[in-house]
C-alpha cells in the first residue's frame, strides 16, 4: 500500500529501529484548559497535567500547576484527558497459542506468534487502549502464557512489553473451564474431569518445585527442566497470575476452589453468571474481569449474560474490570463495554476504574499505569466528549509521552473508523518520524 | 436506584369492556391475546415520527391495533379508558431489516439452529415460516430495545439458503406474527458460500455466479411451461423454481449477501440480466461503488455497524452507511447473522454506531424504521407514526441511541409487549 511503502522507506533512510532510552520525550509538554479525569481523584475541570521523560510530573487545577519554562503547551480546552484505558484480556496480533496436542499446555508462550504490524494494534490505540494483556484463547484448560504489552508501536514485541524489575517480559497463564475447553480427545469430556487433570497438574507443579527447592542450587540434584512447569512455578509462588475464563456460576466456583488449593492469585474472565455468586466472588477477594456483549447466549455458558453484573459485583465488593476479548468486541468500542455496564446500574466512577487502575491492578501494574498521578508513566487519551457517549470520539492516544494515535491524522482515522486498507498490516509507528508528514 | 419516567396510567371504565365485548363478537379476539386491551395512549415529551417533523410533547392514541390519532398533547384527545404511557422519547416500533431470530436460537445447539441447511448449495424453497419459533428468547431480547418487526429467515452462508420473510416480536405462534410469508429469497455471493475439496462446488466465485445464473435460467424455462401449458395437463411443481420464478415475475426480491467490492458488482450484473428486483445485504465495500448501486437504484441493508472487521469485511468502515445514504442510496440498518456471540446483535445498537459516524439521528433512525420498511415493501403498515398504520411504538428515556439510554416500553399493535428494562 501506499502508506506502507513510504513507511518503510522513511524507516530504512533514518534508520531507527531504536531503543528505549532515545525514544523518551525530550521536552516537558503541558496540556492546559482540559476536564481531567485522573481516576486517582475526583474530576479537575480547566485542568492542567505535564508530562516529561516519558512520565506524569504534574496533575491539577490549572492555577495549582506550574508549567514548566521550556515546556510545549497544548491547548486542550474542551476536551477530556484521562488515563488511557488498560484491557485485561484481548486477542489482537494474529495470535495462535497452544494447539491440539493436549488440553493443558504452559509452555506455550503467547507472545512467540505475535505480529506486531496487525493492524488490529492500530485499531487498539485508536480505541484509547495502552495496556492490553493479550492471551491465548479458551479452548484448553490451560492455552499458554499471556503478554502484557504497552502499545508504544515498536518494531518488535520486545519493545512492547511489560518487564520486571529482572527486565523480564510480564505476563500471566490462560486457564478456562466451562464448555470452551470440552472437546474430543485428549480433551476432557466433563467438568470433574477437567477440573482433575488441572489439579493433577499443578501437583506436578508442586513436586517439581519441591525437588528444585531440596536440589538447593546443586545440578546434580535438580530434576529436568520442564518449561511448562517452570511457568507453572511461578503461578504457585504468585509471580504468574492466571487469568481465567470462566462463565456458569457452578464454574466459577470452581475455579475459587482450586485457587484456595493451590493458593494460585486468581482473575475472574467474563465471569457471565457473576451474578449469580457475587457474594461468593467477594468472599473470596477475587477480582472480575467483565465482559458486556449486546445479546446473551451463542453459547450454553453464556445463556444468563446480563448487562448487570458489573453493577451487582461492584455493590457486592468485588474489584471490577472490563476487557474487549478483541474480536469478540472492538477494542475502538471498549468505553461501550463500560458505558452498558452503567446503563444497567454500576456507578460511573466504577465504570472508569474498571477501564484503567482496576485492569492495572489486575496486571500487577496498579504502580505504573492507569491513573493520572505524577511518577506515572505517561499514557493518557484525549476525548472530545463524555466517556460513556456514542457520539464521543477518542482524539488522541499518548504512550510514555509520546502521540501514538491522532485521529486528525489520515492514517489514523483510518484505522479508527475503517475503510480500505484499514484491515492490511500495517508498519507501527517508529522513531525519528512525524507520522503526519507522511500522509500529506 | 434507577428512575424510569414511563408510569402506568389506567383509565379503565365502562366503556373498555363493552369495546371488549364487541371485538370479541367481530372476531378480533386474537388481537387481544392475554387479556390486554389493544389501546393505549403514549405521551411523549418528543415523539419522532418519521413521517414529519418530530411533535414536542405529544400523544399518539392507538385503538383496535391502529394509531387513530397523533399529534400536540394539548389538541389531542385522549379517549376514556386508555391506559397512559409516558415517556421521554416516542419512536415507531423499530424494524429489525434484516435478522436470524427466530431461527438462529440463542443455545447454538444443533435443536435450535435452523437458519442454514447445509445438503446442497440451492434451497430457494425452504420457507422461513416452517422454521421460525415464536417462544424463541432472542425474541425477546431484541423486542425489550423497542424491536417491533424483523425481516428474518434463513442466513447469509449458502448460494441460496431459502427464504425470509417478514414477523412481528410478539405472537403465540407463527400465523399470530406474520406480516409477509415471504419476502426475499436470500442468497449469497462470498466466499462464505463456497466449498473447499476436491469434487466439491460451487467452489470458486466463478462457479457461485455460474450456479446461480443456470438455476435462473431453468426458472424462467419453468415458467414458460407453466404459461404454455394445457389447462388439463398440468407440468408437475417444483417448489425450487416455483419460488424463483417469483424471484423472476418480480413479486419476490432476491436479497443478495455480498460484501467486497466484486462480489457486490457481480450481484448487479446477475440482477441485471435476469432484469429481477435485488437487494444488495451487508455491502462493506458498497463504499467503493456508490454510483453503480445509485445508478441500479438498488436498496442497500448495511451490514451491522459493529461487524467484525475480518477476512472479508476487513475494509469495511463504521461511515459505509453514511457514504451510501449520501450517495443518494436507501439503506436500512440489520442485526444480521452471528454465528457466535452475542448471538444475536441489537438493530438500535448498530444504527446508533451508525448515528455517530456520519448519519444524522434523524437518518440514523429512518435505517431503523421508515426507510427499512420502505426496503422491505411494510411502509403501509409500519415504520412512521401515522394514523391508519399499525400502533407498533417504542419508549424511550432519551436519545434512542446513547449507550446509558433504556427502552421503557414496546408496543405492538396497541399491547404492551415488553416492559424489561436493561
């Protein structure tokens, strides 16, 4: 295509297939006269919030906010500016996880099949999306490992993810139980069934870890490296947290019952009949990831999906996030999610944490992303309206200080609306450029 | 916690039961299923009636099934023993242009999936009629957003996948909600419709248009014997080419399911030679061939605004309905197939996404009533608040299309069908 061949000619003449650290934003940049919604506190109207080195410096009422003197001021007046939002569970990048060799399959890493030109990505900025945790999908009991990535648009998932404080890509296990992952052999045929291969398993997990312990750092003692099982460590020392599809209130139950087993840190996925045991689901201090679809059914699980549950959970306790399940839903429909959720009684404040600092938290990146707050990586949106309006449009999405999506930008509001070529792969955005630029 | 303005208000007396003893003695009893009388009253704060402009506080009166009387609240009468709707946004009862409820069940489970019938390619004469389900729950589903009337039958996913036709969301059984027994035979021009392997067809486009044009073509040599034929002697029925041949005379739309651009000039040419009435379904790329479907004068039921946007609808953009409306094209607005979930969308959803890309509410709201009814050959009936046309309303507590907005209330012919508010 036409913007692809002047991407990658602009791409080859700079050369920049950078790094990190020359990525960062050089200057501060203030957005001034903005409504800020910064999640951490209430709404600030004619606010100001300054960003430098990729981070928040600054956030408040634009009399309590000093900008600093060599700053770049952006006029934000009537526009919104908050967080962006953080999707808990998504499917974008072409992605392919475990297969049909078995139902249970740790060693699988999600992020070896990801293709970071989707242009599914394109669609997820352009839905104000920064955070996603992509996963594999629920036609196993256990589909692999997940990847939590920033959408900073580099040229390879490395520079995309999340790491530690090792430097180690974040992410999560896929586990599922329910109808999904009832399948022919060597799938299992019901759900005690699946419920006994998941717990033999994680016994396997024990022992290994176990050995490894007693082994105490001598090789001769060690037991042979498993892959999958060492993943499954992690979940069992609560470094790895699984992100768990679960529909029918009988199975989300279970799925409370082999966490209390194990003492593996647990998220509700879609949790459709959380209704049904919302007190259960608070009893238990495990936090949802809700999905809201436009009809129930399609599948037996799903039959008793109502728009409610993100309400009954938050007035039962429970910490409530969203996801988009892209495809399932759009991730440029994901404030829609959360805009029925309020339709059907959860408060606006809940509905705009369930879009950022509850997904953060859910992600172990409560400390780094979605909330407005200095130290804070710099990724915020910008609306032109209403977060929970059809008619509201996301303008702009900011990654670590950097503009990552600008719907006046041809290219963009392509992608943020479609049209041809909009599904194409498409080269993300790099370095050294001004994207609009190429566009004229 | 929620606080919903539509209040029921009833002013039974006298004369409701001797109206009732006299329907009853027309024989009118089956419009008064439940016990309900089929009259009511509907207050608006504005009612958009999409046959002029909208009335700011308004009543619209519906006896006997029929609206008998719309206009300002305070020059029209309301007459004794009406029960009293309020609400804050008055619409006609939404048409659904193209769906598969009642068909496609919401279990997905082989006992409730009778929209597509797999054995041969070509079924024009499976009628939806024999295959619908009046007790369905998506029924329901879609009914509780203010859904009146769908135009429903076999799915997009074989060259001819049989019929549609056309019912009302409320009824006991089939015949209680029918309003046309057959309205298109529903064909499809996709990749969706072929077949993989080896000895299978049709298995390329070629061969999709191919079979279609060989199965038109026997349908017009049907008819032609039918004509000649000798009063005693008879040719013996085909139901397949008895239900193109209506396809053929013009009585029946062919409604074609195509979405890239070829697909959907290929269509054209099809209609084109045969000289039938089309209906152009799902259309992604009708962006890229504004004139000729303007020029063929060919009506457009956009896909859902919300489709997926894969394989081939990976071009398709959330403004096709707005580009085509402008373009001078009529388009309605459909929930249309799903195969998965959710396993039926909402047709206001989808006109509203719709509403925020380019159409105006106004024109997002005829894809939803008028102009469908129009497509669909119903305006006589349904899609305008009109008095003489049927008393089918929605209620509603705002702007039809925000996200935070509620259905109230559902009205089919008079009857409250639904007051479940999501």
């Amino acid at each position: 295509m036409r913007h692809s061949n002047l991407y990658l000619a602009t791409a080859a003449l700079l050369g920049c297939f950078s790094t990190g650290a020359a990525l960062a934003q050089d200057a501060p940049i203030a957005f001034t006269g903005a409504t800020l919604i910064p999640i951490a506190g209430d709404p600030i109207e004619n606010g100001t919030i300054v960003v430098h080195g990729g981070k928040i410096v600054a956030v408040g009422a634009g009399s309590a906010v000093t900008i600093p003197a060599d700053a770049q001021t952006i006029n934000a007046t009537g526009k919104i500016i908050m967080p962006g939002l953080v999707d808990t569970h998504s499917h974008v990048g072409g992605f392919g996880g475990a297969d049909g060799s078995a139902p249970i399959q740790p060693d699988v890493r999600i992020y070896d099949s990801l293709n970071v030109h989707n242009s599914g990505f394109r669609r997820v900025v352009a839905g104000g999306l920064t955070t996603v945790n992509i996963m594999p999908g629920s036609g196993h009991l256990l589909s692999g490992q997940t990847i939590y990535l920033k959408m900073r648009g580099r040229n390879t998932i490395e520079e995309n993810w999340y790491t530690d404080a090792d430097g180690e890509p974040m992410g999560g296990i896929k586990m599922a139980n329910g109808t999904n992952s009832i399948r022919n052999k060597p799938f299992p045929g019901t759900r005690g069934k699946s419920a006994a291969l998941v717990r033999a398993k994680y016994i396997k997990a024990q022992e290994y870890r176990d050995k490894i312990k007693r082994a105490d750092g001598n090789p001769d003692e060690m037991p042979d490296r498993d892959i999958g099982l060492d993943a499954l460590v992690e979940v069992l020392a609560g470094t790895r947290i699984v992100h768990h599809h679960t529909h029918r209130h009988d199975d989300i139950m279970t799925v409370l019952r082999l966490s209390e087993e194990f003492g593996f840190r647990v998220v509700l996925h879609h949790v459709s009949e959380g209704w049904k045991v919302a007190k259960e689901i608070a009893d238990a201090d495990v936090p949802c990831s809700i999905i809201l679809v436009d009809s129930p059914g399609g599948k037996l699980e799903a039959v008793n999906l109502l728009y409610k549950t993100g309400g009954v959970l938050e007035r039962a306790g429970v910490k409530v996030a969203f996801h988009t399940d892209d495809w399932i839903t759009d991730s440029r429909l994901f404030f829609r999610s959360a805009a029925l959720a309020v339709r059907a009684g959860m408060s606006r404040e809940g509905a705009l944490k369930a879009l950022t600092i509850h997904g953060a938290e859910m992600l172990d990146l409560g400390d780094r992303v979605g909330s407005l707050e200095p130290g804070k990586d710099a990724d915020f949106i910008l609306l032109s309206g209403d977060p929970f309006s059809v008619y509201t449009k996301v303008l702009e999405t900011w990654v670590e200080g950097r503009k990552v999506f600008d719907r006046s930008v041809p290219i963009d509001e392509l992608h943020a609306v479609g049209g041809f070529g909009a599904g194409d792969d498409q080269i993300p955005y790099m370095c050294c450029y001004d994207h609009a630029e190429l566009n004229q | 916690m929620r606080t919903y303005t539509m209040n029921h208000t009833t002013r039974r007396d006298s004369a409701m039961k001797i109206l009732l003893t006299l329907l009853s003695a027309l024989g009118c009893a089956g419009m008064l299923t439940d016990g309900a009388i089929a009259q009511v009253a509907i207050r608006g704060k504005t009612i958009l009636t999409m046959s002029g402009p909208p009335i700011a506080n308004g009543v619209v009166v519906i006896e006997a099934g029929k609206i008998t009387a719309i206009g300002p609240a305070d020059t029209t009468r309301i007459p004794n023993g009406l029960r009293v709707l309020d609400a804050n946004v008055v619409t006609p009862g939404l048409i659904d242009a193209h769906s598969t409820v009642g068909l496609s069940g919401i279990y997905n489970q082989k006992h409730d999936q009778d929209q597509l019938e797999h054995s041969t390619p070509m079924q024009p004469e499976l009628r939806a009629l024999d295959a619908y389900n009046a007790h369905e729950a998506l029924i329901d589903w879609v009914r509780s957003f203010g859904v009146t009337t769908v135009h429903t039958g076999h799915a997009p996913g074989e060259l001819i996948s049989g019929q549609t036709f056309i019912v009302k969301t409320s009824g006991n059984t089939v015949d209680d909600a029918l309003v046309k027994d057959f309205a298109t035979v529903a064909a499809t021009l996709s990749t969706s419709a072929l077949r993989k392997g080896k000895g299978k067809t049709p298995g390329t486009r070629g061969k999709l248009v191919a079979l279609l044009r060989a199965e038109l073509i026997k349908a017009q040599e049907y008819l032609r014997k039918q004509e000649n034929a000798k009063e005693d002697k008879p040719p013996s029925r085909k139901l397949k080419l008895e239900a193109l041949g209506r396809v053929l005379n013009k009585e029946v739309p062919l409604m074609v399911t195509a979405h890239k651009a070829q697909d959907i000039a290929n269509a054209l040419r099809v209609a084109r030679e045969f000289d039938i009435r089309l209906i152009l379904d799902g259309a992604a790329e009708g962006y890229l061939l504004l004139d000729q479907i303007k020029a063929a004068g060919i009506p457009v039921i956009v896909h859902p605004a919300m489709k997926r946007a894969y394989g081939e609808l990976k071009n398709m953009t959330y403004e096709n309905a707005a580009k085509l409306r402008h373009a001078g094209i009529r388009i309605a607005s459909q929930s249309g197939y799903e195969s998965y979930v959710p396993k039926t969308r909402v047709v206001l959803f989808e006109a509203a996404i719709a509403a925020a890309n380019g159409l105006s509410i106004n024109e997002a709201l005829a894809t939803i009533t008028i102009d469908a009814a129009r497509i669909l050959g119903i305006d006589h009936r349904v899609g305008a608040l009109e008095v003489g046309k049927d008393g089918d309303v929605a209620l509603y507590d705002g702007d039809p299309f925000e996200y935070t907005t509620h259905c109230i209330g559902t009205v089919i012919e008079g009857k409250v069908v639904s007051d479940k508010v999501r």
